[in-house]
C-alpha cells in the first residue's frame, strides 16, 4: 500500500465508521419511535434495563461523530481556501462514478452495516433482559415490523450526505490540480522552446549548405 495514499484512506474509514454510528444511533430510536410513538412510553422504554446502556453509548456516539465532522469540514475549508488563492473554484467532474452511482454505492455499504449492527444491539438487549434472542426477527419479525424500511431510510440519507462531501472534497483537490497543471504548461514550453532552435541550428544538413558554392560540374565555362 502506498504511502501517500493511505492517510486519505484510513481518514475515509474513520468518517464511514462514524457516519454509521450515528446513523445506528438515529436508526435505533426512529424505529421505536415508530413502533411506540412519542411520549412517556418512549422515554421509559429507551431508559429501562436492557437499555440502560444506551444515554451514555449515545452520548459517545455524538462526541465522536462530532469530532470526525470537525476535522472534515476543516479539510473541506483548507481545500477551498487553497482553491480560491489561485484562482479557481471548482475542477472537473469527480473521477469514480457519478453522484447517484457514489450515494449509492454509500447507502449499500451503510445499509449492511447499520441493519447488522441493530441486529446484533437488539439480541443482546433481548438475551438480557428476556433469556431469548429474536434473531433476523429484530429485522423482519413482528415485534419490529418498520426496523427495516426505518434502517434503509436513514442510511440513505446519510449515502447522500457522504456522496455529496466526498464530491465537493473532489472536485476543489480536482481544481487545484487543474490550476497547477496550467501554471507549470507556459514553463514546460519555455524549456522545450530552445532545445529546439538549438537541434536546427546545429543541423548538419544545415551547416553542410550553409555558404557552399555551386558544384564545380554545374558551372558554365566560355567556349574556347
């Protein structure tokens, strides 16, 4: 793996990682919000024993989330300040697929993982607190009849907000790439320039004709 390019990888993974913990966070209780509606009901039920845990994994999840999205924003705002000092805003489109096909490619990845990781919290949360497990009825059985349709929803919000930050990063590191290219093209033909004046002016089929005087059998002699 290369050197240069696995800092901007491993920075990815932390924002996917965090992405989709913040979308479990919302996942989770969107979906029973859903099953049991806002009110006391709501409140006793996220705070009983079996989730009991959740108040301060949530709060972790956030503090987390946050930090990630600091440092994105602050990269996002380094790279249009950089793009603007040299005069350009945006580049060409994004290599890698366009805007749908990237949010698409994000949802699909934060689908498993968020439908995954709901599966594994509510088994748990089931195995303490009722000896049981419910298995891939967390996902499709009647107690969680809207897990699914919730999870896919709020993940696919989130693919579009993941596939239009990774478009806006792209495209200004696009456009600075772009402006550099033009700067250094009047450079490159500068130097190009006299080497080759210099090839055709130390041609040798040039300075064999240069100042040579006609063929000796071609001149006219006055008859005798």
């Amino acid at each position: 793996m290369s050197t240069t390019r696995w800092p901007i990888r491993h920075r990815a993974g932390i924002a996917f990682w965090a992405l989709a913990g913040v979308a479990l966070l919302i996942s989770h209780d969107a979906i029973w919000l859903t099953q049991i509606g806002p009110g006391d009901d709501l409140t006793t039920a996220l705070r009983r024993g079996d989730h009991g845990y959740w108040a301060a994994a949530s709060v972790g999840i956030l503090i987390a989330a946050l930090a990630v999205a600091g440092v994105v924003a602050l990269r996002l705002l380094r790279l249009r300040r950089r793009a603007l000092s040299i005069g350009t805003r945006r580049g060409p489109p994004a290599a890698g697929g366009g805007f749908a096909w990237r949010a698409a490619v994000a949802w699909a990845r934060l689908l498993a993982v968020v439908s995954i990781g709901f599966l594994i919290q509510e088994n748990v949360e089931h195995h303490l607190s009722h000896q049981h497990i419910p298995g891939v009825g967390a996902l499709f059985g009647p107690e969680y009849p809207l897990a699914l349709p919730v999870i896919a929803f709020i993940t696919g919000v989130a693919g579009v907000l993941a596939a239009a930050v990774r478009g806006w990063e792209r495209r200004l590191v696009a456009a600075i790439l772009a402006a550099h290219r033009m700067r250094l093209r009047p450079i490159r033909q500068t130097l190009r320039a006299p080497r080759r004046s210099a090839r055709l002016a130390f041609s040798p089929l040039a300075a064999a004709a240069a100042g040579r005087a006609p063929p000796l059998l071609l001149e006219s002699h006055p008859s005798s």
